[in-house]
C-alpha cells in the first residue's frame, strides 16, 4: 500500500504595503549656530525603511565619513528614536530603537517634520519633513532603489571636521572656524 502524503498547508503571507516618501532634510545648525542658508538633500524612501536605515543615508547625503558618532530622532510628538547599544551614554528608558522603528511605523504625514541629531558633541541639528507621501520611485529616480537615495540636493556642505585642504589638520582649522565666529 502506498505511502499516504501528509497534506502541508502553506499560508502566504500578506505583502508589506511599500509606500515610497520624499523626504526633504535641511543641515540647520552646527553646535548651536544657525548655518544660513541652510544645505539640503532631498531623500527618496520606502516606508518599510527603518529609521537606522534613513540616519544612514543622511549622513551618506550630507558626506559624512566618520560616523562613529551617536545620533538620535526626534519626533514631534516626543518619541526618541536612536542608536539602542548606547546604554552607558544615555539613561532615557523609553528611547525607541532605531533599527526596528520603520518610517511607516511612526506614521508620519505630508507636511510632519522632526529633528535628526548627529554627533551630540559638535551637534549637526536637521530639519526632515515629510514632502510627499505618493513618490513614484521609477519616475524620481530611474529605477527601484534598495536603499534610501537622495534625489536631490541644494547648498554647501560644511566638512564635518571643519577642513578646508586635505593637508590640514582638525585643530588648526577647527581654531579658524571658530575664531571666525
């Protein structure tokens, strides 16, 4: 007598709903001083993306090379969204971690900004609001990115240690920014 196959059921799963944003995000401030006009890059992202994903790309857009820095989100609302293995520098408990907080998670709408926060000692302060909600990836972009890519972008983008040649050195040229004010 043959062997009887054991009926397997298979559940499909529903798809993730991948809606894509553009997202404008404006460098506003170093350490406290206002940088005017402010820089900018315009962000193309899925709502699947995570907001580790989208610190990223920001600083990615904003050529940032040393990213060994903390950094953090801040919502509108009052949530905190960041780096979840920094417990020794931080002591706020109800900080969300940032590589499970997905963009479409946090339910953010055209129109809605928040704060991105990178390297808390010299405090490059963004602007990031949500400019579309409906973004055709293929039309603003050309093709299907897997990553958050900019799609644009405007101003001049301060070096993140304040050199102005490659020969020179962090303090002396982080002496001459400061002296200029």
């Amino acid at each position: 007598m043959p062997a009887r196959r054991r009926a397997v059921r298979i559940t499909a799963r529903a798809p993730i709903a991948r809606r894509w944003i553009i997202l404008r995000v404006a460098l506003v401030a170093r350490g406290g001083a206002s940088l005017s006009p402010p820089p900018g890059r315009d962000l193309l992202a899925s709502t699947t993306h995570t907001f580790a994903e989208l610190a990223t790309a920001i600083d990615r857009a904003f050529a940032r090379w040393d990213r060994s820095h903390l950094h953090e989100f801040r919502l509108s609302d009052g949530r905190v969204i960041g780096m979840a293995d920094t417990d020794e520098f931080r002591d706020d408990e109800n900080e969300i971690d940032e590589s499970r907080m997905t963009l479409g998670a946090a339910e953010l709408g055209v129109g809605d900004s928040f704060e991105y926060l990178f390297d808390f000692g010299d405090g490059w302060e963004h602007r990031c609001t949500v400019l579309r909600g409906d973004a055709d990836p293929i039309e603003e972009y050309g093709r299907m990115p897997h990553e958050i890519v900019p799609i644009f972008g405007w101003g001049v983008l301060p070096d993140q240690y304040g050199r102005t040649r490659p020969d020179s050195a962090d303090d002396e040229d982080m002496d001459a920014v400061d002296q200029d004010g």
